[in-house]
C-alpha cells in the first residue's frame, strides 16, 4: 500500500445540500491531489458535513459533523480531523488556521490569501483588544504546528513576516497555476463590432460584485455595442436567480456558469476581464486564465493580485469603486490598440505562471516534508 495522505478543508462539496461549491479553492484542490496521486499518494479529504461520504474525480470526501466556527479556526473540525486520520501517513491542512490546535508530525499548510482583510472582519472589528491576541495566538499555533505552509502570494508572507518576525522561513512561495495550452488566445479574431466585458468571479461583495453591477448599468447604457457577462456560481440557489432575474431585466447584459472545461471558451469571447475584488484574495485562478486567453485585466489592489498584474502593462489595478472601476473599463472600451497590446503583455506574463512549474515546486515541498 502506498503512503496516504489526508487533506483537510472546510468545504468542497456544501455541507448538506448535494451541491458542489466549484472555485479557485476547490479547483485548486482538485489538482493537488491529481498531483498528489500522480506522485504515488493515496488521498482522501475531510470537511464541513453530516457523516457523509461522498466521490470527486476518484477522491474520497468525508462529512464531519461541526460547523463550529472560532475566530476563524475551527478546533472541533481539527480534532475530529485528527482522530478520524490517525492511520494516515500525512496531512495537509488546506487553510493554514485548520491546524489549530494539533496537526499530524508531518504537514503541510496552505494560505490561499489574506481572507481577513474584508470591513466586516473579526477580530478586526469592534475593538476587542482580547479576542485580537487570542486571533494571533491560534494564527501562531497553527503556524508552529506544520512543517511548511505553502503560500499562494507574497502578501500573506509579508504579514507574517510583520507579526511574527523570523517566520518567514517556514513558507514556501507557490503562485497559482494555469493550463497555458488549454487557456490560450483565440485562433481567429473577432469582427462583430461588440466589445464583451467579463466578471468569471464568485458572485460575492468582496469580489467586487456590487461595484461591477453598477458600472454595466451605467455603461451598457452608455455604449450600445458593450455588453457585460457575469460567470461564476452563487453562495446559494436563491443567489443566482437573483442574479438571472437582475440580468433578465437588462439589455446585453448576462448571466451564467459553466463547468471548468467549458471556460477557456469563455474567456476567449471577451475582450476585457474584471477581477475587482475588494479582499480575501490571492494570486486569483481567473485572472491568470484571463490573462493566459490574452485578455487585459482590471484588477482590485487586493491580496495577491499585485503579484501578477503589472499597472499599465498586462492590465489596470485600482482602488476598486464605482467610478475607478468605470474609468478603466471604459478607456479599454475606447482603445482597441491598448486593449490588444495589453492583451499580448497578459499572454507573455501567465506564461511565467505555467501549471507544470507550479507542479514541480509543489513536488519539492511535497518531497521535502513527506520523507
């Protein structure tokens, strides 16, 4: 039998509906443990649900009963996590926190972004100097606890290396990934007058969803030859009905997702890309495959999107609101050379972000901790 690794995260599949929760997160963990396999490893995965166990792509899924949230930890998950995967070999736990309070001898963490950085935030919030520390103090457990913690961004690193001087030695630097050969330019330019806006985000605030509704309305209305398409799932149901019924009431303005294989395509219709997130962000999925399609990108200055959009070169970052993010858009609209040269640009810098260079550098982590 071969070693076993077992991942833990807080949701993959929802924890009680049959519905599969499909972003950059869980797309991200599905190639981990297709590398992870290719390697030799069998992988199961827990999370958040009701004793259930369900299949994804040949992977085992476990349900453990707690939603029991601290601070953004979850110690009843972590201990439950811990039991249930006493026979396997390693761990890898998909958010950093999740190691609080134990981890397996062998582990690896993920930071997939700064995720408290959004207004609402706790511990931030409300002055509660107490519950502050005591969110330092899990973060630092947590950190002590795993071997390595892989880091999708350098922000997150930064931080760390702020708060808890010297640490920075215990990340490892892995930016997201994509498929350039399968995200790649369209082969025939489009002659059809129409300039196509796209958002392939989740439909969340902190996504910039709010601000990027207001400016199709404003500039649909402005251009008739503009059109906006929003593609990504909702939180909910009840989300994306809202959503279809918003987009039913407007003209050349759209809503839809489509399964992963399905959005190269996607990508390859539009002719500018907005990824304006406002927080909770990394070095973005969607904006790498927007840029890998040879598409500018208009980006939030959030999390690890400074890592990959060059102001001026391959795209725009902009404190996001209303206005700014109007501006950009439309000087874009208004410029088809800029838009085309941009677009090379984005093309030349996701080549540096290739999949298999992000496959190899996790096969050295994998190789170094798990001996």
């Amino acid at each position: 039998m071969g070693k076993r690794v077992a991942i833990l995260t807080t949701n993959f599949f929802h924890p009680v509906e049959e519905r599969l929760i499909m972003g950059g997160a869980e797309r991200y963990q599905v190639e981990l443990c297709c590398l992870l396999r290719n390697m030799g490893f069998e992988v199961e995965v827990w999370q958040i649900g009701n004793n259930w166990t369900r299949e994804f792509d040949g992977v085992k899924i476990h349900g453990i009963p707690t939603q029991r949230n601290e601070m953004y930890t979850f110690p009843e998950l972590n201990t439950l996590f811990y039991e249930a995967s006493l026979d396997f070999d390693y761990a890898i736990y998909f958010v950093m926190s999740l190691a609080y309070p134990v981890a397996k001898e062998k582990s690896i963490g993920i930071s997939h972004g700064i995720y408290w950085d959004w207004p609402g935030a706790e511990p931030f919030t409300g002055g509660n100097f107490h519950k502050e520390q005591e969110w330092f103090h899990r973060q630092h457990v947590a950190l002590r606890n795993l071997q390595l913690v892989v880091s999708v961004d350098t922000n997150t690193i930064n931080f760390f290396q702020a708060v808890f001087p010297g640490s920075s030695w215990k990340f490892r630097y892995i930016p997201n990934f994509v498929d350039t050969e399968q995200y790649c330019p369209p082969k025939e330019p489009r002659n059809d007058g129409i300039i196509r806006v796209l958002f392939p985000r989740r439909l969340a605030p902190a996504r910039g969803l709010n601000e990027a509704l207001k400016v199709a309305e404003r500039l649909t209305n402005r251009y008739p030859n503009v059109e906006f398409h929003f593609c990504g799932r909702g939180h909910t149901d009840e989300h994306e009905q809202l959503m279809m019924q918003w987009a039913r009431r407007r003209e050349r303005c759209y809503y839809y997702w489509k399964p992963m294989d399905l959005m190269p395509a996607v990508y390859q219709l539009a002719d500018i890309v907005i990824i304006p997130s406002r927080s909770t962000e990394g070095t973005s999925l969607s904006a790498l495959e927007a840029m890998s399609c040879g598409k500018p990108v208009i980006a939030g200055l959030a999390g690890g999107l400074t890592d990959i959009i060059i102001h001026g070169y391959n795209g725009y970052l902009i404190q996001i609101n209303v206005t700014n993010l109007e501006a950009a858009i439309e000087e874009l609209i208004q410029d088809s050379d800029k838009r085309q040269k941009m677009g090379r640009h984005a093309r030349e810098v996701a080549l540096a972000f290739r999949q298999e260079i992000w496959a190899q550098r996790w096969a050295g982590v994998i190789e170094e901790v798990f001996k």
